[in-house]
C-alpha cells in the first residue's frame, strides 16, 4: 500500500473481521423482539458495511481495487445469483429480502452480507491474520461457553443481567436453560452446532502447541538476603484440554442430538485425518501419538460418564445409570430416600416438548412438506426465506395430531429442504456446487498436496486445515437436522477461505501492513469519494439502528397486547411504524391492537375516537393485505381485526367470515384454521355449513376438543327452534353425542359439556 491512509482502512478491515468472530456469538439484547438472532443479525450487518466501506476506501486511497480470486468465486457468485433470482419470483418479497422477522439470517441481504465477508477476507488479510481471527473464535467459544455452564445448574449469567437475580428465573419452562444449556446462542442446538465447529480447532491448539522460550516466566524473590530465582512453564496444554472438555461437555449438556452426532464425528475426522497424515507422513508422527489420542478419549468419556448424552443407548454407560444399578442391589433404609433416577430420554428434551410428540416425526412430517411445496415450485422455489408461508399450503394432515400442531414452522429443520423448497434446483444446486467445489479441492488438491512426502504446507497449517474440515463438516450435520443461524453461515462461508489461506492458494500481493508509508498523498478527487462512500455506510449504519429502535418499540408494543395492556401497546406499536413505515410486521400487530382499543373505547361511550381507531385498523389491513396477499399470518390477524370489531358491529362479522375463508384457501390442511372458520360460520347463523367445516376439522384432528364442544353447539341450535323446541331429533342427538364424546375422551367433569346436556334436558 502507497499510503498511510490504505494503511488505516487495511488495519481496519483485519479489526473488524475480528470482532465479527468475537462479537457476533455473544452478543443478545433483552428489550428486542428476539433476543438472540435478530441481534447478531443487526451486527453482522454493521460490520459488514464497516468492512466494505474500509474496503472500497483502501481501494480508492491507493487507486488499486484490492480483489483476490479463489477457486470457489464462480460457485458462490452462482449461489448468490441463484438466491437473487428466486427473491424476484418470491411469493413474498419483503420476506425474500429481509428474512422472517427476527430471524433474517438467510433472506437475501444477510447471504449478500456473507458473500461480502468472504471476499473481503481473501482480498485484504494475509495469513498471519487468517490465523489471529481463528484464535479470536476460540477466545469468543470460551466466554460463551463459560457464560452457559452456571445456567446448567441453575445460575444463568443472562438473568442476572436482565433482572439481576442470578438464577433462571428469567426463563420460561419451555427454556430452562438447566435442562438444556443454550448460552448466548439462544438455542440449544445453535450453541451445540457452534461449540461443534470449535473443537476440532482447539484440539489442534491442544496437539500443536510447544512450550518457548515467551512462556517461561521468570520469579523471583528476596528472602533473609538471599536471592532465589526460579522459572516455570505456563500450563497451556492443560488449560487447552480442559477448554476441549469444556466445550464437549457444554455440547453434552445442550441435549442436543444433532450436535452431539457433529461434535463426535468432528472429533472422530479431525483425529482420522491426522492418522492418515501419520501413516503416509512423518511430519505429523510427533503430533498424534499414541499417549494424546489415549488421553483424548478418555477425557471424553469422562465427560460422558458425567454428563447425560442426549442419546438412551449411550446412557446405560453414564454415572446415573450406574448409580440406579448399585442402589437397586442395596437394602432400603427409609422410604423417605428414593433411589436417584437415571435421567429418561426425555430429560434431554426442551422442556415443551416433555410428554409431546418426538420430535423426529414431527421432522418426518415437516420435510414431507417441504418436498411437496419444492414439486409445486420446482426451479425457483417460492421466495427466499418464505418457507414459513408456503408450508401453509403443503402441510401434511398428520401435523395435526403432533403436539405442535398449531406452531409455525418457518424453516424446514432441514437446510438443505429449506433450499430446495424456497429457491427450487436452481437454489440447493448452487449451494450444493458451493460445498461440492470446496471438497472438490480439499480431498484432491489440498490434503494429497498436504500428504505428499516433499509438501511445503507447514504442519501446523495441515493441522488447522484438518480441524477446519472436521469444523465444516458438523455444520453439514447440524444443518441437515436443523438450520443455519447467523455465526454458523459466517463460519460456513468462510471456513473455505481459512482452508484456502493456510493451504497457500490465495494469490499473493502487496499487501503489508507493515511496510513504510509512501509519500504519495491522497489527492481530493480520493478524499471526494472517500467521504462519499463513508456517508453511504454511515447512512446504512443509521438506517439499521433505526429499524432496532422500532423493533423496541415494537416488542414493548406486543408485549403489552400479551398482557393485556392495550393503551400502552397502542402508543408504543404507534412509535414502532412512525420509525420504520415499510415493516410489514409492525403494521400488522397494530392492526389487532387498533381493533381491542376501538372495541374498549365503545364500551367506554367515545364513538367518535372508536370510529377514527377502527378505521385505521381496516385501512392499514387492507393496504397489508394487498401488498402481502400470500402471508397466511397476516389474514389470520385480519380475521381477529375484523372479528373483534364485530363483537360491538355486527356488519363487520361477514369480512371476518372473508377473511378466513381465504386463509382455509392458503392453508387448508390447518385445523386452527378450519376451526375458526366453522365457528364464523355458526355465529352469522350459516349452521349448516359450520357443522360441515367442523366435521371436516375433527377429521383433520380428531383430539381437538373445542371442534367437538363448537360442532354440539351448532347441531343443537339447528335441531331447536326459537322457542328451544326440538324440531330434528337427529341432530339434537348429534349434539349430545358430541358432548358425550367430549366426557368420555377428554375430560368426564368438563363443565361446559355437563352445562350444555343440562339445559338441553339431556343425560
């Protein structure tokens, strides 16, 4: 570089790509719609227009655009391609660009974010740098994985910080975080996938690492005249295994399944590379013998024993288990001393998931979906990330017999589904190129060159590239049995890059950030675009923390609706939408609000301020759904707007009735759905067609207890007339044979049902 200025951007750039791999898993805020996520999201876009901003202003300071090319440009330029195509044919735009609101990672601006980060990194780092940032992730996995380990027993740093109570009381049942850990990652298989990427990387430090003469420390002391001196060793080989144990055990303790299967295969390809490289390779011979890899596996299973792998065929092996066996052979002393149980399967279970259906089968179900929305949408797919719409429509009647069958799914749990069914074969055929290519090149370029008896590859760089292989493929794992969050793509997209640096496949230049300044000056024509191009990043920079200061006001907003409190929701929600207009999201929560309060404000006797609210609950409704015509969350809401509005105006009964007709169009496989509507149907008096709809709903989901309550209602008020004479004693007994049902199958002292039979002057 010519000049000081090229010099501060490329000290910049290499700054900021270490607080991204810092910064981004730690980071969480307690006030926003999503605590996790969407933050390191918000940062990752940060820092990414910070990078880009260096990057184009070392370029113009030294009148060289700074790019270098690797051997997975093409596959990633067609990948991104592939996404921006789809996002143009995308069923819902806004969500294609953005993301699902609070999550964004993978809508079309965080995969340009992810493109930008790789090439910034192979443009302007050289390799020295390539391996401070790796050493930088590992420093960042052990603040978060000692930040989760109190929270396993009980003591989560995270409530401390909300509500200074050191304890988990700050989390609901279905996020204990002593059942299973989620640390900053805010998932327990996020933070299992994350931890799954590390520890390949610090078992490498673990077997690379030589004491030196800058490790011996020198101490002294003055004692009855005399002068004593002694050096020792700093125990960096035991505090690295340890943390290798701490973040295996952590990942133990998430109960994650998927991650447990990546942290062991990563593990088991880390090690089985660096055999390989021993039996073809002396160079390697001093690194794994035979005492470190006994030592390795015994450090796992020690954990192991310890800890409860969320697996039952492993848990016959763990302390628990043996504990139950020895207790069970010896003589009961008191009855008030139970035998301590070995942890079920179901321990290592979200906690809302205990006694649900299993998980894998609900996986089952929702994959099915993904491939039938994929065959309706074959090479385009229906938008970047509008998996959460579009399984609307595919969703298996089956789902409904799941203990989760009224959530919304907006992924597939599987990535590469989720690829396949949002952006078609052009989609996952691109994102499996990308992949593909970079194995392409390390199993036939890298690690035969690595291998060879003459490589000039260092061994330390062959022992990171096998951590980082071993470090990539858990990722394929995790995805396949989940999805990507934001650090997980980081690492995805730019593990290739640190393979390809310490491979020494990055084409080298002048790059020196050390080297002296030239006298060169930047002239003002530079310093123009310069300020040019730092007032477009600083503006995109604003324009982001804007939209997080709406999502505040937003989260407020829809916390107080949750609680009721709908004159303080109305004001913030207010607040969220004058910050941030073209949010969809927060339109639509005010929408339902606006509905509440103008309802509360004619039982209050102010007409005229209930007409002004409730019109702006139509208007802004209206205007929502014509721009998102496919969105089945935002028809459901209108449902409830006009449903609402319709407890003080009847008239407004028969645009509710509209809009879930419409919804049961986007989805018709969803029983909630068709419930609402046989219950609209009945209440504007239509009981015939609400009896059929409800029969329909039970035989999409015969355990729905409020489709057999709703279904004897309807029957009875067709079989009396104004009087209450029965007039069809075969629906009359329809009606009652519903509420039989429902005392025999759910609940024999459900007092409604016993209500009902009673003032029909039934048994």
């Amino acid at each position: 570089m010519s000049n000081a200025v090229a010099k501060f951007f490329n000290k910049s750039i290499v700054l900021l790509f270490y607080l991204v791999f810092l910064l981004v898993p730690l980071i969480f805020w307690g006030d926003t719609s999503e605590l996790f996520e969407f933050n390191k999201m918000w940062l990752t876009f940060i820092l990414t227009i910070l990078i880009a901003v260096a990057w184009i202003g070392k370029s113009i300071a030294d009148k060289k655009f700074y790019f270098r090319r690797t051997q997975l440009d093409i596959p990633i330029a067609l990948f991104l391609i592939s996404q921006i195509i789809s996002t143009i044919f995308s069923i819902d735009q806004h969500i294609s660009i953005w993301g699902y609101y609070t999550r964004f990672n993978g809508g079309l601006l965080s995969l340009i974010s992810y493109f930008i980060l790789y090439f910034a990194l192979v443009s302007n780092l050289v390799k020295k740098e390539v391996l401070r940032v790796l050493k930088v992730g590992v420093v960042a996995g052990l603040i978060s994985a000692l930040w989760g380990l109190p929270s396993h027993f009980g003591h989560d740093p995270s409530c401390f910080l909300f509500r200074g109570t050191f304890d988990i009381s700050c989390w609901t049942s279905a996020f204990a975080p002593n059942v299973r850990m989620f640390s900053t990652l805010g998932q327990p298989d996020w933070f299992a996938a994350y931890l799954s990427v590390l520890t390949p990387i610090v078992l490498a430090y673990f077997l690379l690492y030589q004491p030196s003469k800058k490790t011996q420390y020198q101490v002294s002391y003055h004692m009855k005249q005399k002068q004593e001196s002694s050096s020792f060793t700093f125990p960096w080989k035991i505090v690295l295994f340890i943390i290798f144990a701490l973040f295996y055990g952590d990942t133990v303790w998430t109960g994650s399944r998927s991650g447990f299967a990546g942290i062991c295969i990563a593990i088991f390809i880390f090690l089985a590379i660096l055999l390989l490289a021993r039996w073809k390779n002396i160079t390697s011979s001093s690194l794994l013998t035979l005492q470190k890899g006994i030592l390795i596996v015994i450090g796992i299973y020690i954990v192991t024993f310890f800890a409860v792998p969320p697996f039952a065929f492993i848990q016959k092996f763990t302390y628990y288990e043996v504990a139950q066996i020895i207790q069970s052979h010896q003589p009961k002393v008191s009855q008030s001393a139970p035998a301590q149980k070995a942890p079920q399967a179901s321990s290592v279970t979200p906690v809302g998931e205990l006694g649900g259906t299993d998980s894998g089968i609900i996986r089952a179900y929702v994959w099915k979906g993904a491939i039938d929305v994929w065959k309706a949408n074959p090479l385009f797919g229906t938008g970047v990330e509008t998996f959460g719409l579009a399984y609307y429509s595919k969703r298996p009647v089956a789902h409904n017999l799941t203990s989760e069958w009224d959530f919304l799914y907006n992924k597939a749990h599987n990535e590469y589904l989720n690829y396949l069914a949002t952006t078609g074969i052009f989609g996952i055929g691109t994102y499996l190129l990308m992949i593909g290519m970079f194995f392409y090149f390390l199993l036939f370029i890298i690690l035969p060159k690595a291998l060879a008896k003459d490589s000039k590859i260092r061994q330390t760089d062959f022992v990171l590239i096998a951590a980082l292989t071993a470090g990539y493929i858990s990722i394929l794992i995790s995805n396949f049995f989940g999805f990507s969050v934001v650090i997980i793509n980081i690492y995805l997209f730019l593990i290739p890059a640190f393979v390809f640096f310490l491979a020494d496949m990055i084409p080298s230049y002048a790059v020196n950030a050390n080297a002296k300044s030239s006298t060169t000056s930047v002239n003002i024509y530079q310093w123009f675009f310069i300020t040019i191009i730092s007032l477009i990043g600083i503006f995109l920079i604003w324009e982001l923390c804007v939209f997080w200061q709406a999502d505040r006001d937003y989260a407020l907003g829809y916390n107080y609706d949750k609680v009721n409190q709908y004159q303080p929701a109305y004001q913030s929600l207010h607040q969220a939408v004058a910050l941030r207009t073209d949010e969809p999201t927060f339109w639509d929560e005010l929408t339902v609000n606006d509905a509440i309060v103008a309802d509360q404000l004619v039982y209050q006797k102010q007409i005229q301020q209930a007409t002004t609210v409730a019109n702006e609950a139509i208007s802004v409704s209206n205007s929502i759904i014509s721009q998102h015509p496919n969105n089945v969350v935002f028809w459901k809401d209108r449902v409830r707007v006009f449903y609402t509005l319709g407890q003080v105006n009847p008239q407004y009964l028969q645009q509710a009735l509209d809009a879930i007709q419409h919804a049961s169009v986007l989805a018709p496989t969803d029983a909630k759905i068709s419930y609402n509507l046989g219950l609209i149907y009945g209440q504007t008096g239509q009981y015939t067609k609400a009896t059929s709809v409800l029969e329909n709903t039970i035989a999409m989901k015969p355990d729905y207890h409020d489709a057999y309550y709703a279904l004897a209602i309807f029957y009875h008020q067709q079989a009396v007339d104004k009087k209450g004479n029965i007039i069809n004693p075969v629906l009359e007994q329809k009606a009652i044979d519903n509420l039989h049902f429902i005392l025999q199958h759910f609940d024999n002292n459900d007092a409604a049902s016993k209500q009902s039979l009673k003032s029909w002057g039934a048994k």
